[in-house]
C-alpha cells in the first residue's frame, strides 16, 4: 500500500503537475475557493437540518441551514459570474 510507485502511477502525477503547471493561477484559486464553499455551505445545511429533525434544536439548526443555503446561493452566482 505504501511501497514506491506504479508506473500508472508515475504518469498520472506526471500529468497532474502537467496540467496545473499549464492552468491560470486565477482559475485554480477560483475552484478551490469554490468547492471549499460549497462544502461549507452543504455541511452547515446538513448540519442544520440535523439538528432541527433529530435533537429538536430550531434556533441554531434553523441558523444553520439558513446560513448553509445562503453560502450555496452565493457559490452558484460566483460560478455563474466567473469568466476565465
């Protein structure tokens, strides 16, 4: 599991480097920004939900599917707007 490389491997990080060498350093921030916020933004949804359906909690898992809704609203109108 953690011996050297497979030559499939080898190539396949070969061209990873490859590709990110070759890619706009804007677009790579902009997709990392991105899918960070969304992850975010579907944990706190999550999340909240949770808590209301589960423990019973409306003030904070209400908060927190709010606040989860709003974060994925505002990623989708920055995946829309952004322009390579």
């Amino acid at each position: 599991m953690f011996g050297p490389l497979s030559p499939e491997d080898e190539e396949a990080d070969r061209d990873l480097r490859t590709g990110l060498r070759s890619g706009a350093p804007e677009t790579l921030r902009a997709f990392v920004l991105l899918a960070v916020s969304v992850q975010v933004g579907l944990f706190a949804l999550a999340l909240g939900v949770m808590l209301v359906a589960f423990r019973g909690q409306r003030t904070l898992g209400g908060a927190l599917a709010v606040a989860g809704l709003l974060v994925l609203g505002l990623s989708a109108l920055a995946y829309r707007k952004y322009r390579p």
